[in-house]
C-alpha cells in the first residue's frame, strides 16, 4: 500500500534555479519530462491538476532544491515519481518511463494508476 506519491522535478524552484533550467533546456542541456507533463509553456496544466486530485493517493511534487534527507538520495534519478510506504522510499516512474508519457497528462496517469495497482 503507497502512502504517499512524489514527483520530483529535474529542476530547482528558486528564481535562479527556474532560469537556469529555461536556458538549459533553451540550449538543449537540461530536460524534464516531469516537467514536460505538468505545464504547458507558461503555467501548470489543469488536466494535471483534475487528475491528480482524483489519483486516490496524496500526491506531492517537488523541486530538487525541496527534497527532504530521505528523498535526496533520488536527486540523480530526477525527473522520477517516488512511491513512499512508511518510512521506504522507491521509484514509482523513472525518468525513462516518463519521457515515454509524450508530455501527456492522460498517459502519465495511467502509467502511475498501472503502478499503483489502480483501474
């Protein structure tokens, strides 16, 4: 049973750290397909925000520079979803099963619905 879903952006979510992913995703350096699926060009998408309060399970999602001592030890895999059951952590989606969702909302929650068990 998963208590808890995290979502854990490839990207920092301070001012400096929100430029420094555009201009190295603008010069092709920096990706995140959490990101990718969340928002659109200038704002969170609303089929991500519907579906995800209608996921059943609390669903979290942070920037790199937002991970607690636990969740830090994901930093490397980012962008991943992380299914937290008590005190353990485990990759739900990796970053390779993400790109995979095509920066689609639908996909997206099938894939972790998939993982969760859950029609």
């Amino acid at each position: 049973m998963v208590d808890k879903v995290i979502g854990i952006y490839n990207a920092r979510g301070s001012i400096t750290g929100e430029l420094a992913f555009l201009f190295g995703r603008f010069t092709g350096r920096t990706e995140c397909a959490l990101c990718d699926i969340t928002h659109g060009t200038f704002k969170k998408k609303t089929a991500f925000s519907r579906a995800q309060q209608t996921l059943g399970v609390p669903f979290e999602i942070l920037h790199l520079d937002e991970l607690d001592s636990t969740l830090y030890s994901f930093k490397d895999s980012a962008p991943c979803v992380v299914a937290v059951r008590g005190s353990e952590c485990s990759i739900l989606l990796s970053k390779a099963e993400l790109a995979l969702c095509d920066s689609e909302v639908e996909r997206f929650f099938d894939s972790l619905k998939a993982k969760l068990g859950k029609p």
